[in-house]
C-alpha cells in the first residue's frame, strides 16, 4: 500500500486534503491525474448502467437534504456504529476496532460502555443558526432516488422493471478513517436503485450480481480477487432482505468494494404516503410527511410497490482496487526496474503522450505539436505533448501513470510522415505512418 500511496501523491493522483494547514482526516484530493482517472471510472459505470440500458435513466440530485428524508428512511434512528471512549486518552474507536477491552491508542481499560453514534453530518441552512434550519449532507445518493420516483417515473413513461442511476458525493462521520482512500469522509457512490415487481426480486438480484462482478473483470479487477459475502441476517442493513458484499484483496485485508441489495418494497414504502392503501410489505414508519404516492397500479388497477435491487459501489474504493491490480513492478534486462501502472485502457488518465525527439529542434516541436493537436481531434481523451528532450526518462514517466502508448517524432518523421509508437506494457516500438494513427489507436484503444 506504501509504494502505491507514494506514487499517487509523486504523480499526482491524490493528495492529502487541506494539507497546507495540516490535512482534514478522511478527506482526500484527487489531482490531475486523480481526477482523470476517477473520470473515466465513472463514466464505465454510466454507460454500462445508462447507456446500455434503455430502461435505465439517470438523476444527479442535491447533496443537501430535507431532514424529513433522513427521517423517513430510518438513517436518523438506525444509521449508526457502536462507539467506545478511552476515559484515559479521550480517543473514540469502533466497538468492532477494540479487542479485549483495551484502547488501542494508550493500552488502558478504562473505556466507556458502547454508545451508538450517528455518521450523518448536518449544517445549516439559511441565515439562523438552530437545531430546527438543519439539512443532512447525504450519507449515501440512494435517498433521493427515491424521492424523485414518481417524477422519473412520470416524466420517462416508465414501467416495471426500470433503474435510476445515480453517481455523486456521499458523507458520513466515520469514527476511524482509514487505510488511505478506502474508508473516508467524504467519497462518491454509483448507485442503481433497479425497481422491480414483488416476486421478481430475487431473480433480479442473482442477475446483477453476475452484472456486477463482470463489469469489475472489464476494470482490471479479477474475479480470484474477489470474493461474494452474504451479510448475515442479524448483521442486514435495515432496509435489506439480502445483501450480497463484492469484496475484494485490498493491499490491506479482504474487504467490501461493493454491495448489492434486495431493499424490497422497504424505501418507497417509508417515502410514501396513503400507506395503508398500498399493501406494503415491509415494517415501515407511519409517514404523514410525504405529499406523493410512491406505488404503481398492477393489471388489476390495484397499487403495488416496487421492490427495490440496489447495486452500490464506492468510487474510492474502486480506484484503490484498479489502482492495486495495475501497478507492476518489473525488472529489466539490465537489471534495472520500472513501475508501471497497466490500466485498461480507457481508464488510462493520459491515451497518448507525444514526444518531440529534440526539445529544441523548432521543426521537430513544431511537428510534434501538430500530431498532438491530430490525436487530440479523434476524442480518446486527454492527449500531451511531453517535451522534455530525455526520451527514456519520457517513457518512464508515462509507464509510471499508465500511459498506453507514446508517439515519439523525429527527423524520419519530418521526412516521410511515420512516427515511432511505443507499448506502455511490451515496451515494443513499431514505425507507422501518422495517417495510420487513427486505424492504430481505435483498433487498441477502444479495447
Ligand atoms: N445505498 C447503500 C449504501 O450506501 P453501503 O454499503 O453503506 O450501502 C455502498 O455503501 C458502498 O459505498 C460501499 O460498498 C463502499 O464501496 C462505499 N462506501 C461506503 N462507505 C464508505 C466510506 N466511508 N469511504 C469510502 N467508501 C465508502
């Protein structure tokens, strides 16, 4: 995990957040290349939710959110962990972080009773400062899925089964912040809430699970890393019928990357009202709150709430595990080593990186400006001109943040129009002519 944090900070992927003024914990800072990368992970996600998915739509809602909606999903009551304090040192853990009784800060057994602490994190809204002018930060995007039901639903003529999709920032107040990315404060989620008729449910859950771990094998991120955990009963979320765990080998342990969920008819239900008229299946709150009808008629013109299959997968969590699986550490012929990062290629932050031979040779720039600005008009994504005038200190650099291929230019180049192209993995370099780079690119890029 060291080696992998040093190179995300020395490259720039992510930062510490607030660092300047000693970092805020759990918070994180993705970079020029962070941002890139966490990018094309998310738009993976979208175009195999929404995209390819005529019955799958998407939503990107408010971050801020009426109290009354943390309410009615049961997060104000139950969205908590057991906490412990350290009566000596005044540290706070996770009950689960403790063992035997002692703190793992100073050694003391003086610790408190478990108390449940709620993660939510609130701030004011408005100019008044009080218990009442509060919204939560959302501590998942699921929530306002829900509450945009009936105008998704309304506004796309939708019917049974069909998804909202959502990416966006979630926050909760964890206890212990911790190993790097994987558990902070502030991430993003990719959230599907794929709504389905009681009974087909089950069926729907088996199948996006298989969905699921395909999409991770097309990231980079192999099945023999990952493991599927069924949550026990007593441990279910309160919203969850069954919960399958996409958990895979992070540098650190075994733990979840992603987790799929049958909510059933659960979250619609609580954000309902005329509850009593909807045969809902589920234990929910009485809702006097809510002004929409969260149900839909059946053939028989009876209402019938949707069940819900949640897949919800940790943005953070899935670029520690691309992160993980790409980088390489390899030993050269001449004993020498380099990393390399073999990202697939389109999460690659930089496709193509163009590398002028001579950093001073005008002609020589000049052509390799030209070729970048090419490559750069065929839309693969973001394309650099890398004149630094040491091609081995280049390819490097490049293998080093997973640059697929560098195109060097040089005085062939300026003579008959061909170009080298070097392989980040094989490190082979092929001569091609330029008015074969969009054929090259689209056969090895788009794979
Ligand atoms: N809507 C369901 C839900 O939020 P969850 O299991 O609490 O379920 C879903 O979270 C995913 O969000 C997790 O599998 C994980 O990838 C990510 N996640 C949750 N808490 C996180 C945290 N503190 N830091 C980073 N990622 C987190």
């Amino acid at each position: 995990m060291d080696e992998l944090v040093s190179l995300c900070k020395r490259r720039g992927f992510i930062y510490q957040s607030s660092e300047i003024y000693g970092g805020l914990q759990g918070t994180y800072d993705f970079g020029p290349l962070g941002v890139e990368l966490k990018n094309n992970l998310k738009r993976a996600w979208w175009e195999s939710m929404v995209y390819e998915n005529d019955n799958i739509h998407g939503l990107d809602s408010s971050i801020l959110t009426n109290q009354l909606v943390m309410r009615h999903s049961g997060h104000e009551e139950t969205f908590s962990d057991p906490m412990v304090d350290c009566k000596k040192c005044k540290s706070r853990f996770r009950e689960d972080n403790i063992t035997d009784n002692v703190c793992p800060s100073c050694g003391s057994n003086d610790l408190t009773e478990s108390r449940p602490f709620n993660l939510m994190f609130k701030t004011n809204v408005g100019p008044v400062e009080d218990n009442a002018n509060f919204a939560y930060l959302r501590p998942e995007t699921a929530q306002s899925i829900f509450t945009n039901f009936k105008n998704i639903l309304d506004t796309t003529s939708s019917s049974l089964p069909f998804g909202i999709a959502q990416i966006g920032k979630a926050f909760r107040n964890e206890i212990t912040p911790r190993n790097f990315i994987f558990r902070v404060r502030e991430f993003e989620q990719m959230e599907l809430e794929y709504f389905v008729k009681p009974g087909d449910d089950e069926k729907a859950h088996d199948a996006w699970v298989q969905k699921r771990l395909d999409w991770w094998k097309n990231q980079g991120v192999p099945i023999n890393k990952i493991e599927l955990f069924e949550v026990p009963t007593d441990e279910l979320a309160h919203y969850s019928k069954k919960t399958i765990d996409i958990m895979y080998e992070f540098p650190h342990g075994v733990e979840e990357l992603e987790g799929i969920a049958n909510r059933t008819d659960f979250d619609l239900g609580s954000h309902s009202k005329k509850q009593e008229e909807l045969n809902i299946n589920s234990k929910v709150l009485n809702n006097s709150d809510s002004n929409s009808r969260l149900a839909v008629k059946n053939e028989d013109g009876e209402w019938l709430v949707p069940y819900v299959i949640e897949p919800s997968a940790g943005v953070e969590r899935g670029l520690l595990a691309v992160l993980n699986e790409a980088y390489n550490v390899e030993t050269l012929e001449d004993n020498k080593t380099r990393i390399v990062l073999k990202l697939k290629p389109h999460l690659c932050p930089i496709k193509v990186a163009v590398i002028p031979l001579k950093k001073n040779d005008q002609q020589i720039v000049e052509k390799a400006t030209k070729i970048k600005n090419i490559i750069n008009s065929m839309s693969f994504g973001r394309v650099v001109l890398e004149n630094t005038g040491n091609i081995g200190k280049s390819y490097r650099k490049h293998d080093e943040i997973g640059t697929p291929y560098c195109v060097t230019v040089d005085f062939e180049t300026l003579d008959n129009e061909s170009v080298t192209i070097r392989d980040r993995d094989s490190m082979d370099q092929t001569r091609i002519n330029i008015e074969n780079l969009n054929n090259f690119l689209q056969d090895n890029l788009n794979t």
